[in-house]
C-alpha cells in the first residue's frame, strides 16, 4: 500500500512544477519586433539596402545579383537564404504535372560587383521511375521507385544564370531611373 502512494505523491509534485513554470512563462511581455536581432524581412533583403541605394548588401555582395537571384529562384521552394554570405539554397522542386522528376539549385554571390563571374549556380536533378497500376491510365495511382541522381542538361544552369544577370541589370537600370 505504502509502494502505491509515492508514485501518486511524486506524480502530483510533477504536475504542480510543470503548472508552475507555465504560469511563469506566460507572466513574460510580448517581444516587440523593432527590438529583435534579425530584422523583419531580412530573407528578401529590403531592409538590407537591397531595393535603392547601393548596389551592396552588408556582408559583401552584389544586392542586386541577390534581389534578381531571389526574385527568379522564387518558383521554387526557399531553404535557406544568406544576404551576407551570398548563398541561397533551394529546396526540391517538382515540376508541375511531372511524378518522375525534381530540381534543387545552390546560388552563391561571390563579388560586390555585377558581373556575370559573381555568380555561381549549381543546379541537381533527381529522377525516379513511375509504374501505373493501371496501364490503361497512367496519370492514375502508381508506385514510385527511389530518386536518383541524373545529369542535368548543360543549358539548364546557363539559361537560369542568364535569367538571374538579365534581372540583376534590370534592377540597377530602374535603380539609377531613380
């Protein structure tokens, strides 16, 4: 009988520190946004000096290679995205309408200046095999195999690298309109 009664006891003291320290957290005030580390929008880079003004951000890179680099990255899915460090990181992307194939790129700045050796792109493919369950319908259920990587077409990084240096000298032609 006497076993049975402290773990009850011990429970109970359980329960009444975690009430505790929740009481105590919800006594904090609310984080005012102007006070915090990392500035509102800090992943597009407007409060980093990347729309007018220079054509550098903080960390050393072109701001805008940066802005056209996000600005056409933004069909994919973001990773991550460094305005100091000059490196955004796409997740993987699959293509409308395709079950069989995905893209990831890794965009690095690599100068303050704009120019097209500031830019380095590294773009992945992965593919997988796609097997209807009904041949007579094969945008139907399936069963998928594992992604592999594959080659990707040599003009598939240049046309994107292009793109990004074409917005990039868009961006800094409406900047001096200014």
């Amino acid at each position: 009988m006497m076993g049975s009664v402290k773990p009850r006891r011990l429970y109970g003291h359980v329960v009444l520190g975690l009430l505790a320290m929740t009481m105590l957290a919800a006594c904090s005030s609310p984080r005012n946004p102007s006070t915090l580390a990392v500035p509102h929008n800090h992943l597009l880079g407007t409060d980093r000096n990347a729309q007018g003004g220079t054509d550098e951000l903080d960390g050393g890179v072109n701001a805008f290679l940066w802005r056209a680099s996000i600005d056409t990255l933004s069909f994919m899915p973001l990773s991550s995205a460094d305005a100091q460090g000059g490196v955004i990181l796409t997740d993987w992307y699959q293509p409308p309408g395709s079950r069989d194939e995905r893209f990831k790129i890794a965009c690095y700045i690599m100068d303050k200046r704009l120019r097209s050796d500031a830019l380095r792109l590294a773009v992945f493919r992965q593919t997988r095999t796609v097997t209807p369950l009904n041949p007579d319908k094969p945008d139907g259920p399936a069963t998928y195999g594992e992604w592999e990587d594959t080659p990707v077409a040599p003009a598939t990084t240049s046309d994107i690298a292009t793109r990004i240096l074409e917005r990039a000298r868009q961006l800094r032609t409406e900047n001096k309109r200014r």
